[in-house]
C-alpha cells in the first residue's frame, strides 16, 4: 500500500500543475450533530451539477480532457498502513441515506483491507476529510487522470459577522480545493467552489 501511494504521489507531483483555492463555509444553519461526510458528498454533487468541468479526466498525452456526467468520488482514507482511496461509485444516482451507507461500507472495507482491486480505480473526483485529523486548510494532491480533489479542513465555531453587522460564533467549515490547471481554468474552479459553499451553507 505505501508502494502504490508513493508511486502515485510521486506520478502527480510530476505531472499535475496543481492549483489550490481555499474558502470558508458558515454551516451554522445545520441540524445539531449532522454527519460531515455525506454532507460534504451532497455539496460535491451540486457542484459537479454547477461546474461539470471539475468532474473529468485529463489525458496529458493528448492534451484532451473528458467531462463525465456520472459521478465516482474517491474518498481518501488514512489507515494504519497508510493512505488509501477507494471509490464511491453513482454517487450521482444514490439517495441520501444510500449515499451514507455505502459511504460507511466503503470506508470500513478499507480499513479493514477488504476491497478489491477494481474498488480503488476509476474515481472522476476526489474528497478528503483531514480536518477530522488535524488542519485547517491543506493542499490535497491531485492524482491523475482525475483534475480535481476537494479537502475539507477542522470544522470548529469562529467568529462572524452576521448579516445584519453583529458578531456571533457560528460552525465553520475551512475548504481547499485543488485543481489541475492543465483542464481547469480558475474561473471554473471558483464556481465550483462556490456551489460548494451554497450547499453547505443550507440546513440540513
């Protein structure tokens, strides 16, 4: 497991111009101990609806990216043996509560290293939780051929200044998204961004 990771950390680094933009989400509006992670991956699909151009493959030998409408996000996992990304699949046709159970299935699989081998391929996006470990902001790596990793950093209250001018301690979520900009255009990577935030913004 840490061969595979060192191969594919050393694979992006050398061929991905990544580019990260940070943000903060105010997720105040959310109901008293909402899960975070099928929160995140509900705001990841509204996103990729917004901005479908993050949610590709970018071919470096062609130099030609493929835009896909289905949604595979892979999820990084921090294990005991490392890290390891298996890949939740359909996510775009799943409801909420399969969402969250195949969710758990998957991240329980990978811990207990009882994936197979095609679990781990095929992600078109990717999401990571190290906030849930430590950080606020982070640059997550993206792996190729995917464009595009959004990072979800230590969700904690902070102050805000509210709508009407007032200061209040609301639960805010810090996000870094990175990008390929061989495929993505800032421009792109900032609505994207910012479907995020409007989503995660919403009760629920």
């Amino acid at each position: 497991m840490r061969r595979t990771m060192a191969r594919n950390m050393a694979l992006a680094h050398a061929e991905v111009a990544s580019v990260t933009v940070m943000d903060d989400a105010d997720v105040e509006a959310w109901t008293a101990g909402a899960a975070l992670m099928p929160r995140l991956l509900r705001a990841l699909l509204a996103a990729c609806r917004a901005e479908a151009g993050l949610n590709a493959w970018f071919d470096a030998k062609s130099a030609s990216r493929s835009v896909f409408d289905d949604v595979h996000v892979g999820i990084a996992v921090d294990t005991a043996e490392g890290l390891i990304v298996p890949v939740l699949r359909d996510c775009h046709a799943r409801d909420a509560a399969d969402l969250a159970a195949a969710l758990e299935s998957l991240v329980r699989g990978a811990h207990e290293r009882k994936l197979p081998p095609e679990a781990l391929r095929g992600a078109t996006i990717s999401l990571s939780n190290y906030g849930a470990i430590a950080g606020r902001y982070a640059s997550p790596i993206v792996v190729p051929p995917a464009v595009a990793i959004l990072g979800a950093g230590r969700l904690e209250r902070r102050p805000v200044v509210t709508a009407d001018g007032r200061i209040a301690a609301h639960r805010v979520l810090p996000l870094s998204l990175t990008f390929d900009h061989r495929a993505v255009t800032g421009g792109e990577a900032g609505r994207f961004l910012n479907a995020v935030i409007a989503d995660l913004r919403r009760a629920g």
